[in-house]
C-alpha cells in the first residue's frame, strides 16, 4: 500500500525539552508542524528522580516537567506522533524527505531533537544480564532491589541521584567510581556525604559479573594499583556518560568527532532549513535549560527560514 504524503512546514524529530519547546514556539507561529517521537515523551528528563534547578520550581520531578512540558505544547496546538519509527531521510538545501512507517513527510524544514542516551556498561557480559541486574533506569527498575544490595556506576549528578533515590530502597549502595573524585554538583554531594548506607569506592572498575543467570556481585580492580578484588550485589544501575542519537542524520549532517551535531548560535546545521537541539548539539554545556534555549532558538529560526 503506497503511503500517504505529507507537505509540512515544520518537522521536529525528537520530543524531549529541547523538541517540546521547539513545539511550543512553532504552535505559537501557527505553523503546520508536527513532532515526530519514537519512544516515550519527555526524553531522559523524564527519568530524573528529582529537579532542582529548572526555574520556576523548588523542586519537580522528571516525570512531572515532561508532562507539563507536553501538556503545554498540545495546549498550545501542538501534534505529537509517538511511536511513529522513521525508516529514511534526505536531507538537502532544497529538498527534506522523511518517511516513517506510517507516512512521508515533506517539511520545508526540519529541527533535530533526538538527543542522547546512556552508554552501556563497558564489560563483555552487558548484554547477557541487561536487565538481569544491569540497569540504567533507577526509576523504571529500582523498585525490584528492595532490601537488596546494590552498586551504582559512575560519580556525576546522575548516578549520585540515583544513589539518593535508591538508597529508600536498597539495603545498602556502593558507588564505584573511575576517577578519584567524584564529577556531580556540590549540593548533590553534600547530600550524598550524609547518608550512611552508601559507600564511595573511587579510582575503580568493574572487570566482569559474577552470577550465573543473574547478578550476584562483581569483580572490581583498582586503577592505580592494579589490585582486584569482588563485590556481593545483586544489581548495578550504571551512569558512565551519553552518547548522541544522531546516526540517522550521520550522511547529510556534518558532526564531530564523537557524533555529535555541528551547529552555530543559531541552532543551524550545514544543510539550510535544518537545525539541531539540545543534547544532540557539539556543545560545552548539557542541561535542561540549555536544551531549552536551543529549542527556542531552533524553532524561531526554522519560522524566519519557512517565511521567506
């Protein structure tokens, strides 16, 4: 069955904060656009325990800012297709094409929004006990760790977050640490260095999983000395970084040397018409707030571009 085609001014790929700004901003021009997602709204954002530094809130959770991001953008006259996987693109000055399973759309211009997510833990037996006691949602898996002893893999704000959280849960946390000091912020430190069922195991990784059809600790080696040793837990939640999700866009659109999408202060890439956002973007700084600016940047440039 031939699929129907779409003539569109605006294509956002990608619905996390920078593609539910970008949304916002775009219903408020009344543009003909829609918001492509083919996973759930909200992006990673949605899986913050707790957020304490998005003005306008004291305090909130992942999940409630995504929802009231999205209830915002729909308000506003917003369309969002989730689930709707794209199968192709072509990207040119002059020409967009994007066709998905259900449809092919041809936008006059395009803001890519898909961001980023979270790198596997670097052991040959990820994938045997991916969700078998390898994680990397405290939030979607923590609740199955209840009395048990946990490790938690990494020393930015993420894995201190989730330290935080899963500590209501777990018997007891060990954070393992590469580095010798840990990266995240000094208020989530200073609320870490307070708890006492969570230990710090720094200059440390993980060599291999013990356990046979589930996770029942962890070999550990110590970087400095080269000294091994093992660990009893029956789970690790792991937060060693993001890599982008940009491999779609990898022949049209220029990136860095990490995957990363290669754009100036006005959000746009080397094809005109098209624009990158939030933590898809070569940029210093990855935060919500950041994601935002750049949605509305992205978003106010695709309007000036589609009304010429």
């Amino acid at each position: 069955m031939d699929k129907k085609v779409k003539k569109i001014d605006l294509l956002i790929i990608g619905a996390g904060p920078a593609g539910l700004t970008a949304s916002i901003y775009a219903a408020r021009a009344k543009l003909n656009t829609l918001t492509l997602e083919e996973g759930l709204i909200g992006g990673q954002v949605k899986d913050s325990y707790e957020i304490e530094n998005y003005p306008g809130f004291i305090k909130v959770s992942g999940l409630d800012l995504s929802e009231k991001m999205s209830e915002q953008a729909t308000e506003q006259g917003a369309v969002i297709d989730e689930f709707d996987r794209i199968l192709c693109i072509n990207l040119k000055d002059d020409k967009k094409y994007i066709e998905t399973d259900n449809f092919i759309y041809l936008p006059k211009s395009v803001i890519i929004t898909t961001g980023s997510q979270r790198k596997r833990l670097p052991i040959a037996e990820e994938e045997k006990y991916h969700g078998k006691g390898i994680h990397y949602c405290e939030l979607c898996d923590g609740s199955m760790y209840e009395g048990k002893e946990l490790v938690i893999v990494g020393g930015g704000n993420s894995a201190v977050e989730a330290a935080l959280y899963l500590k209501k849960i777990a018997n007891k946390i060990t954070i393992i640490n590469r580095g010798s000091t840990l990266k995240a912020d000094k208020a989530n430190q200073e609320k870490l260095f307070k708890e006492e069922n969570i230990d710090i195991i720094i200059n440390t990784v993980i060599e291999n999983v013990i356990g046979e059809d589930f996770v029942e600790g962890f070999n550990i080696k110590n970087s400095d000395s080269g000294e091994t040793s093992s660990i009893k837990a029956q789970g690790a939640f792991v937060y060693v970084g993001t890599e982008p999700m940009g491999e779609l866009f990898k022949n049209y659109i220029e990136r860095d040397e990490y995957g990363y999408i290669i754009t100036n202060e006005d959000m746009e890439t080397n094809i005109k018409g098209v624009y990158a956002a939030g933590d898809i973007r070569h940029k210093r700084f990855r935060q919500i707030t950041t994601a935002v600016g750049d949605g509305t940047i992205a978003a106010l440039m695709a309007e000036k571009f589609i009304s010429k």
